[in-house]
C-alpha cells in the first residue's frame, strides 16, 4: 500500500515541482550567461557588465527561493491533505495512517532531496560554463591525499570521512525540519481556533527545548574532548564522539517529532 500511497503523492505534487524545476533550469542558463560575461567582458561595454550583474544576482536568488520554496510547498501540502478538508479523504483510504504518515514524510524529504541535488548540479554548471574548464582542470590538480592527511591531522577524520559526515548531517537536516513542522502542524490542530498561533507556539516551545538540551550536550561534551586535549590524546579521540554525539541527538530529535506527529495524527486528528 505504501507504494500506492508514494504514486498518490507523485500526482499531486510532480506538476508544481515540475515547474519549480523548470524555473531553476531558466535561472542555470541566466546565471550561466551572466558568470560569462562577468569574466569575459574586457570593460567596454557598461550596459553588458551592468545586466550581467543582474542576470548573476536573480540566479542567487533564484537557487535560494527555489529551495525555500519547496520547503514550503510540501508543509503547505502536508497541510492540506491532512488537517484541512482533503484530510477526510486522505483518512477514507483502506489504509493505515502509519501508511499514509510515511508516503507523504518519504514524497515530501525525496522533493526536498532532489532539490537540493539539482541546485547543486546547477552551481556546478554554472562555475564550468562561467568560469571554463579551468574549473575542472583545478579541481584534478588538488592533492587530495595531502588534504586528507591534514584534516585527519587536525581533525581526526579523513577528507572522505568528512564528507560522508557532511552527508549524514545534511540528510538527518531535511528530515528534521520537515517533522518539526509537522508535529508543531500536528499540535496546533489539536485546537478548534487559531491553530497557526498554536501551531507557532509549539514551534517555539520545541525549538527552546531542543537548543537548551543541544547546549547542555555540548558542553558537556566539549569540557571532556577539552580535557582529552590537555591529557595529550589524538584528535580522533577528541573529535569522532563529538560527531557521534550530534548524530545521535539528530536521531533523538527525528524519532521523537516522528513519533509525536504519527500518534497525535493517529489518536487526536482534529478536522473541524
């Protein structure tokens, strides 16, 4: 069912993200043509430099109104398929709200997901189209093996390493925002008025919460890899826990929200 659910979620979602994507294709090509004539213009022509700049800055913009703007759809449409009127017909299904809860969670962080790759994508075009093959030709030439030897020097952790770390925290980065709106969406709804107020409300609260209990993970965690460091221990010894540490909390954090919003939408769903 939950494939059924997935291919539900696609209809109702792919047109508008289809023409989000579109829009960042069109903002590519402009950025593109604007990043080339920046490095090729020899100063002759001030209207070209001028609208170069601005086809360069709508790019920018573009990327981050692109990213924000889906974020923004899919809690809209998390929203409205589920405590606004279409949530009778979302609850009508012959299916279980376990079911339901996971395809839109799964559509909505894939949407997000694949936003967030093509944007990259299209910084990496930009630079080569803008910049040339200088780019690429800079980036073989790199001593990568260096690189890696002074981060595990410093760090405790290997180039690669890092950036599977990076990965992991980005990944536990979008689902998290995505459950925290969701389960403040699920507590405001608990409320026959002024839900959004509630809806706020419960972010504010949980968003404390979180910053205090992150603060005093820190701390405490800092104090002993200061205390390792003074007791002459490698970096590795000093920097691998902290990471762990923050995935960990990352996975608390999600497991709770996730927990949270199934069981409120489950046992206390409000569509009045």
């Amino acid at each position: 069912m939950l494939k059924k659910i997935l291919k539900f979620e696609w209809k109702h979602t792919a047109k508008f993200m289809g023409i989000v994507y579109l829009i960042l294709a069109i903002a590519t090509i402009m950025g593109c043509f604007g990043l080339h004539s920046l490095q090729t213009d020899s100063g002759e022509s001030e209207l070209l430099a001028i609208f170069s700049v601005i086809l360069f800055s709508l790019y920018v913009v573009s990327i981050i109104g692109i990213c924000i703007m889906t974020f923004i759809y899919q809690c809209y449409h998390y929203y409205q398929t589920t405590y606004s009127v279409q949530g009778y017909l979302t609850f009508t299904l012959p299916v279980k709200p376990i079911t339901i809860f996971n395809g839109k969670l799964i559509m909505s962080f894939g949407w997000m997901l694949i936003t967030g790759i093509l944007s990259c994508l299209s910084v990496f075009i930009l630079l080569v189209c803008g910049i040339g093959t200088e780019f690429i030709t800079e980036l073989f030439e790199v001593d990568w093996a260096q690189l890696s030897f002074e981060m595990q020097r410093s760090l405790g952790m290997s180039f690669p390493g890092f950036i599977a770390y990076m990965i992991v925290c980005m990944l536990l980065g979008l689902l998290s925002y995505l459950l925290f709106v969701y389960v403040c969406m699920a507590i405001g709804q608990l409320f026959h008025s002024n839900r959004v107020a509630f809806s706020v409300l419960a972010g504010f609260v949980i968003y404390v919460a979180m910053q205090i209990i992150s603060s005093i993970v820190t701390v405490i965690s800092g104090y002993r890899g200061y205390s390792a460091m003074l007791r002459g221990e490698t970096p590795e010894s000093v920097t691998t826990p902290l990471f762990a540490m923050s995935i960990v909390l990352s996975l608390i954090y999600i497991g709770a929200m996730y927990f949270g919003t199934y069981k409120i939408t489950k046992d206390h769903l409000n569509l009045e």
